[in-house]
C-alpha cells in the first residue's frame, strides 16, 4: 500500500493545523503519488470486498466534501505487499461502483431512522 505518514495532530490527523473536528474518528490515511509526482493524501474510508478482490475507497483530505470517492483495487506486489491500482476494466467498475452506491444508500437509509 502508499506510504503512510505518522500523524502530526492530537487527533490522529495529518493536518497540524486540524481544528479536531474529526477527533472522534479512527481516520486511516493513504498517501497516492501522481504522474507528476505530487503526493496527496486521502482517507481510507471503506474495503469493498467483491468477487474475492478487495477495493479500496478513498476521500481526499484537501477539496471539497462535493469531491468524488476514488475507488482502487488492493493487490499484492511481488514483495507481497498491498498495493493500490487503477480498475482498467468497464465492467469490474461498474460492478465496484454498485456495491459502493448501495453502501451508501443503506448508510443514508441508517442516519434518516436515527433521526425519526
């Protein structure tokens, strides 16, 4: 898997300057490396698992809340460690993004009861 960096807020966060909004939350950070060789960090947000393959969900920590969820699929390397990939093929997406959208219509289902 991306290196991971050791947290530098007292909430457990990679943000410093965290305003420990999130201090409650057990918050797995994961860092991606672009073509251009910028990282960026994201939160591990959930592990699908489908057809005996895990995928990874991912939210950037820096954007908007609107940002998309990035969803990669967990392999093992050589070394075999995990590692996170693109899904190249149209019907594993599409397969993946189900599962992902049924999520979190039951997540949703869930915070409306805890309301009522």
């Amino acid at each position: 898997m991306p290196d991971e960096k050791k947290p530098t807020c007292s909430c457990g966060c990679e943000d410093a300057e965290c305003d420990c909004e999130h201090e409650d939350e057990d918050m797995e950070v994961v860092t991606l490396v672009d073509d251009e060789g910028e990282e960026h960090e994201f939160e591990l947000v959930e592990i699908i698992e489908l057809e005996e393959q895990e995928y990874a969900v991912l939210f950037p920590l820096e954007g908007d809340d609107d940002d998309e969820a990035v969803i990669l699929r967990i392999e093992a390397d050589e070394n075999d460690e995990d590692v996170l990939v693109d899904i190249t093929d149209e019907d594993e997406w599409n397969k993946v993004v189900a599962v992902w959208e049924e999520l979190v219509a039951e997540d949703d289902d869930d915070e409306e009861e805890e309301k009522k």
